[in-house]
C-alpha cells in the first residue's frame, strides 16, 4: 500500500444539482496518486478523514 499524503482542500460545488464537486490538488498530490487533470476519484470516509483514491477504468480487449 502506497504512503498517505495528508493535505488540506476546498471542494467547489458545481452548483448542477449533481453533488460532483471540484477539488484543486497541488501537484505533488498528483503525482504521489499518479493522477491528472480530468481523472476521476473515489471518495471515500476512514477514521474521520476522507481518502481520495483514483477509479481505474478497466478496457477489455476484443
């Protein structure tokens, strides 16, 4: 399992009625979690913290 980095964010509503929402990273977080812009996180709740994880998409070949 990989180290946590624990940081401070402010989640931005995208005020679509969807309960998206949009978090800055600072880059150094990026790439611990081997993530870019456009990537899509789990949220989830662990010992009163929230743990943010990537969703890797799995593409079956033919």
């Amino acid at each position: 399992m990989s180290e946590a980095i624990q940081t401070t964010v402010v989640c931005q509503d995208l005020g679509d009625g969807s309960g998206d929402v949009i978090i800055d990273l600072h880059p150094d977080v990026l790439k611990a979690l081997n993530i870019g812009l456009g990537d899509s996180l789990r949220i989830e709740l662990a010992d009163g913290s929230l743990v943010l994880k990537p969703i890797r998409e799995v593409h079956a070949k033919s």
